[in-house]
C-alpha cells in the first residue's frame, strides 16, 4: 500500500472517529457535517472525497461502531467457563458500559428513534447489529441447554427471552438513568437458566 493511500485511509478513519464521538454524544441529526469538517480541520471537499453524504458517514460510524461494540461484549464474556456465565455476564457488561458512558445508551437505538423511515439504509445497519446481537443469544441459550441435557427445542426462544431482557433493560435503564433494570433483567435471566 502507497503513503498515499495509507494517509488518506488514516484521514477517512480519523472523520469516521470524530464523526462517532459527535453522533453518539450529540445524536445524528444534531450533529452537522461543518462541526465535523471544522473538527476534523479538513477542507469540505476531502470530507466529499470519503462520504458523498452524511447517510454515507453514517453508515461507516454504524459498521465501526458495530465492530467494536461486539468486541466489548465478546471481551467481555470469553473469560467465563459456561454459556451460562457468559450469558450472566452479558449483564453485568450491559451495567458495567452503561455506567461508564453515563447512560447515554446504544448508538444503534438511538439512531433509530432518528431515523423513522424503516427502508433506510441507516435503518438496515441497526437491523443487522440488533439481528447479530439476537442470534449471539440464541447461541447461548443453545450451548447452555447442550450443556445441561436440555435441548428439548427450547432453547431458540431462551435465547430470544435473554435478548429480550437485554435489551429492554438496555432501554430502560438510558431512560432511568440508574442500573436498576438490568439488575432485574439479569436476576430474571438466572431464573431462566435455572429452569
């Protein structure tokens, strides 16, 4: 790979990395393209050059963004020694993150209260993560039933229930601004595994 090239790959990472901080803490439509050109310090026409559109900047912040939420979830899970710990643990990440980002919540569902129209390609990237994240669940649930002798076929709607919990408890607690509903979501989910 050239200098060139290189450069301008690092030059598209580095809008891509403001572009996601202003869009997470600000939101997508609050957020305009000068701010992002004026931080950045490019001109608007190298900002062109990466993204012919806003949606376009939008879509990478959400495929980046994608990336590295599920390397935190994955990270944070591995370590344990059953899925059903990992499925625990899922929980205790969710309060741990959300605490640390002062509950500002998920990139993804915040920017689908944005972005109303279902066929848009913004909408798509939210729909992929959030189907991902699903059936990672479903994955769980079905190891967690192999490893007790109990996949009676049931497992498939654990693992919905577990994604359920997760993520209501994700959208309650943003709105509480308090870790309470993941507490709950995580003791219904030891219940769950238990039965």
């Amino acid at each position: 790979m050239s200098a060139t090239s290189t450069k301008a790959h690092s030059k598209r990472d580095e809008i891509i990395a403001i572009a996601s901080r202003l869009f997470y803490e600000q939101g997508f439509g609050a957020t305009g393209i000068k701010q992002i050109i004026d931080e950045a310090g490019i001109a608007k026409g190298t900002f062109y050059s990466h993204f012919p559109s806003k949606e376009a900047l939008g879509i990478a912040w959400l495929k980046s963004r994608h990336h590295t939420w599920n390397k935190w979830f994955e990270d944070a899970i591995a370590k344990q020694e059953s899925a059903a710990h990992r499925i625990i643990a899922s929980f205790d990440f969710l309060a741990t993150w959300l605490k640390e980002c002062d509950y500002r919540g998920c990139a993804f569902i915040n920017t689908m209260a944005e972005t109303p129209d279902f066929e848009s390609p913004m909408r798509k990237e939210v729909m992929s993560h959030k189907k991902e994240l699903h059936e990672r669940f479903r994955e769980l649930a079905t190891n967690h039933s192999d490893a007790v002798g109990k996949n009676d076929g049931g497992s498939a709607a654990l693992g919905t229930t577990l994604y359920l919990l997760f993520e209501g408890a994700l959208v309650e607690s943003q709105n509480f601004h308090d870790s309470w509903p993941i507490i709950a979501a995580r003791d219904m989910a030891l219940t769950l595994l238990k039965t």
